[in-house]
C-alpha cells in the first residue's frame, strides 16, 4: 500500500523526463514529494530557483520537497542556502536526503537538526547520521515494485508526512 510518493524532479538543473508525467498521474491519488538530486558544481542556489520554478507551474507539492545529497562536498552554508530558499518559496520545511555515512562525512552543524532527515539505510536498525536524533523518512529498500512502473523503485517508510 502507497501512503505517499516521492518523484526526482530535477538531477542537478536537467529536469527528469518523467517528472511531469508521474507527477500529473498521482495528482489527487496520493500526497506528493518532489526531490532534486543536487550537484554542487552546477550552483547550489541556482539549482533552488530550478526547482521552485519547475513546481510554480502545475499542482503544488502537498508534502515537503527534499534536497538529495549524495556527492561531492558541498558546504553546509550552500546546504542551508537551498534548504532557506526551497522553504521560502514552497512555505514548507524541506527534508535533507542521504546515507548515514555521506551525511556524517560532511560534518553538518546542530542547525540541520531543524530539518526532517530522509535516511537511505537499508540496515534492520538504520544508523542515524549527527545532528539529527532521528529519521523522519526511511529508504528501507532500493529493490521495489510498482504497478506500471519498469524495473526496481525505491521504497520508503514515512513518519511525519505533513
């Protein structure tokens, strides 16, 4: 059973070709989430404005939007950066997506706690990364299916989805 759904909405500043297709098909079926995979070197700010530009244009995300930090080693000023404007402009707290060992790496400061952490942990006890006491989504599998959907989806757990 699907409580929500979380769709890529942009890798970097390239939009996902699918993006609009998946969001139009869950629009008043299930709650919404859109993520955007970041790549620092592309601007981190810049890739915000994308973003919130990209959403301006059809249904509102009804759940917060998450920043999916996997590479590189983007400051937690740039971080905080995207995490202000994204707020700013959808009126929702944005989630902070990562492994436990990315997130621990980068060595983020206690203001990040203010964020709900999307973990992917695919452990049976998930290792949650400092400075958050606790995930408020968990990424529990990369090996899901969907009905209509070719090949593996991630599957996720959600705590808090308001």
């Amino acid at each position: 059973m699907l409580d929500f759904i979380v769709l890529r909405a942009e890798y970097g500043v390239t939009t996902d070709r699918e993006f609009a297709r998946w969001w139009d098909a869950f629009d008043g079926l299930l709650p919404r989430s859109a993520y955007q995979y970041l790549i620092p070197e592309q601007g981190v700010r810049l890739q915000a404005e994308w973003l919130c530009e990209l959403l301006s244009y059809g249904t509102a995300p009804e759940l917060a939007c998450a920043l999916d930090v996997e590479q590189g080693s983007p400051s937690a000023e740039s971080l905080l950066e995207w995490l202000a404007y994204v707020e700013l402009h959808t009126g929702k707290t944005p989630l902070v997506y990562g492994s436990s060992s990315f997130l621990d790496a980068l060595k983020l400061p206690s203001e990040f706690a203010r964020y709900p952490l999307w973990l992917a942990d695919y452990r049976a006890t998930p290792i949650v990364p400092r400075p958050w006491d606790d995930w408020t989504w968990l990424q529990h599998t990369s090996k899901g299916t969907l009905p209509g959907v070719t090949g593996n989806v991630d599957l996720d757990w959600g705590r808090r989805l308001a």
